[in-house]
C-alpha cells in the first residue's frame, strides 16, 4: 500500500476561514467517488491546540504508484488542489506501508 498523508495551513488562519473549510471539506469528501484508484480516504480538522499544529490533515491510501500518480494527475484532484492552494500552504509525504493490521 502507499499512504498519502497531506497536511495543510489555512492562509487567513483558521477562525477567519470557517465558510471555507466546510466548502473545502465537501469538495474532500466527494473526492474519492471520482477517482476509483483511491481505496483509502480521512481528513479532518487539527484538533490540537498548539501554534506548530497544522490546521488540517488528510491521510488517503492507493493500492500502487502507479495509484498514486494516477491520483495526482486526475482533474478532480488537480482543480480540488488548485482550489487549495489559494486558501492554505500545504505539506505532504508518500511512503510505502504494510497492509493494515489490527493492533
């Protein structure tokens, strides 16, 4: 598995992009039923209170590279990123994972 995690920094901060981040949140959760490589998908507000906590997160999971990258060049996720990109600086990581396992 490849797991994708992003996290994301509103650029108003993130009381003053309340109306925003419901539309953005939307527009996540519609995200995986257009784009069938993904097979994992969670996002989410921060929920810790401190000045080096990022405001957002999301971790998704695809089952190969070639996945992921179909991910990263799909419409839905290029014009969702774009939207992004002017309402926060973001941050990410792909990494390869077991498959999950109950702890």
């Amino acid at each position: 598995m490849i797991a994708h995690l992003v996290l994301f920094r509103f650029k108003s901060g993130p009381g003053q992009a309340d109306e925003r981040l419901r539309e953005m949140a939307q527009a996540m959760d519609e995200l995986p039923d257009a784009i069938p490589a993904i097979v994992g998908w969670q996002h989410g507000c921060n929920l810790t209170a401190d000045d080096d906590a990022w405001d957002y997160g999301l971790f998704a999971q695809f089952r190969s590279r070639d996945d992921l990258q179909s991910y990263f060049e799909h419409p839905a996720h290029v014009a969702l990123l774009e939207r992004w990109y002017e309402v926060a600086e973001l941050r990410f990581a792909d990494f390869e994972t077991p498959q999950c396992r109950s702890i």
